[in-house]
C-alpha cells in the first residue's frame, strides 16, 4: 500500500502528516503503521505521525500516534505543524482551528521563515487536579510531591497539558536523565504513562529543559513539555508567565495567559521532505 507523507521538524521534534481520507483502519492498525513509518532504520524515521481529516467547523481533525505505535492525546508542535502543512497544501488563510484530542485549538501562522513558518497555538488550560492528569495519589494536586521509583522519592509535579506531564526541577543535567525518564514514563503511579520534563531555571523568564516523551523517548523539544515546564515553574514561585524554554535545539516561547489561563505556544516549524511509503 503507497502512502503519500510529508515529514516536518519543529526544534528536532518530528512528525509525518498522513491525509486519512481513504484510510479507514483500526486504531490498533494505525499504531502498526506509525511504528512502521516512524522507525528510523527500516521506515522514513520521525516522533510520530499525525493523520489528518476533516470535520465539522475545524480545519481539520488530528490523530496523533507516537513512534511506538500509542496514541497520544495532543502535541502542541503537532498543532503548529498542522497548521503549517494546511498552508503550504493550499489553504490561503494563516489562522486555523484543528481538532486534537476531543478539543479545538487556534492555531496561527506569524510570519516566513526558511522552509516554514513561526507559529503559534493555543493549548488550552493547564489542569493540576491527580485524576486528570492522570496520577495515582491521595492528594488532590500531586505539586513539589514525591514520586517513587525503586524506592526512591524523586520531587515533581504533575499536570496535564491535555496529556500527561511530569516535572522535575534539577540544578544541572550531570545525571542520567534519560534512564529516569523511562523509569518514570512507566512507572505504576502513571495509568496512561507520562511524559517527563528536566528542567533548570536560568532566570524568571528563562528555563532550560530536557524532554524525555511517552512513547518516543528523548526528543529535539516538546510543545505541551514546554508548556508543562513554565506553568509548573509559575506554581512554584519559580518563574514568570511568560519565559523562553531552551532545549539543544533552541527555543519555543510559553505565554501562560493571567486573562483566561490559556497556554500560548510559540516557534518554527519546517518542512523537511514529501514522499510515498511503500507499506507491506
């Protein structure tokens, strides 16, 4: 079966956008594919994909599957991809509302930039409540709480993006982050898994952040990671509304907006390559 794909990157967080229109799987068949398409060996290589359709007054309507094959409730570099990819397959206007996740998002292209666009999303509310993100825990708000694994308390936060976040505040990165990551992305307290962030505070409106995500482990950046590490930082006296969140690969700026509590996501998004994946 030939797939037409287009492969964006947004600070090394990548995705293949897939048209769903005449791929009508099971969600279980739409895991296999994105494993298969996302392997970096045997497939094209990416974070995710992201499968496209239309539906009723939004743009359009997002699927969003991990490398791993698991479906994932939202991404905000997935958003702002989208939004990119609509523009240059023909749509004439520069703000969008796409459908992810069971909740509509803005979505706004700002201006050029080589290969791509500086875009910007609106994810929505930050939700602390335990049940909603989801985290076992006694307590109503798991904030600067202890998390075990192998028996070891580690100090975090949990919020939900729309999807599950873990946050933890560190004084530098001379650790092995990534097997703690993976420790936490699992472990027993996280229902749905979680995504988990590292974060360092360079000033009140700068953070530095290392991303280790549900499902495609350690990636160039992190949308809703963005988001999770600046409104966790504001809870926590930490951090301003506004701040830069820097990941190796650059830059996205988090606006948590004191009016209505919406999260702003902004950066580039680029287009890599279009192309046709022979699946067997």
């Amino acid at each position: 079966m030939k797939i037409q794909f287009s492969k964006y990157q947004a600070l090394g967080n990548d995705f293949l956008v897939v048209d769903r229109t005449g791929i009508r799987f099971s969600r279980a068949r739409l895991g296999r594919l994105a494993l298969d398409m996302c392997n970096r060996r045997t497939g094209v290589g990416a974070d995710g994909i992201l499968l496209l359709t239309k539906a009723g007054t939004a743009n359009s309507k997002v699927d969003v599957f991990n490398a791993d094959g698991g479906w994932a409730e939202k991404s905000g570099n997935g958003l702002r991809i989208t939004a990119a990819h609509l523009r240059m397959n023909g749509e004439k206007s520069s703000t969008f509302r796409i459908l992810m996740g069971g909740e509509e998002s803005l979505v706004a292209l700002k201006k050029t930039i080589p290969g791509g666009y500086l875009v910007t999303a609106e994810l929505g509310q930050p939700d602390f409540r335990s049940s909603h993100v989801p985290v076992k825990s006694r307590n109503t708000y798991l904030i600067n709480g202890a998390v075990r694994i192998a028996g070891k308390p580690v100090t975090a936060t949990c919020l939900s993006i729309g999807n599950p976040h873990t946050v933890i505040f560190v004084d530098d990165f001379d650790f092995d982050w990534h097997a703690l990551g993976r420790a936490l992305e699992h472990a027993p307290i996280f229902p749905r898994a979680t995504n988990v962030e590292f974060v360092k505070v360079m000033s009140r409106s700068k953070l530095r952040v290392n991303d280790w995500e549900r499902g495609a482990g350690a990636t160039g950046s992190s949308g809703t990671g963005a988001a999770a590490a600046v409104c966790a930082a504001v809870m926590l006296g930490k951090a301003e509304r506004e701040c830069e969140v820097r990941f190796d690969t650059g830059s996205l700026f988090i606006h948590w907006r004191a009016s209505d509590d919406v999260i702003e996501l902004t950066g580039p998004v680029q287009c890599v390559m279009s192309g046709m994946y022979e699946w067997r």
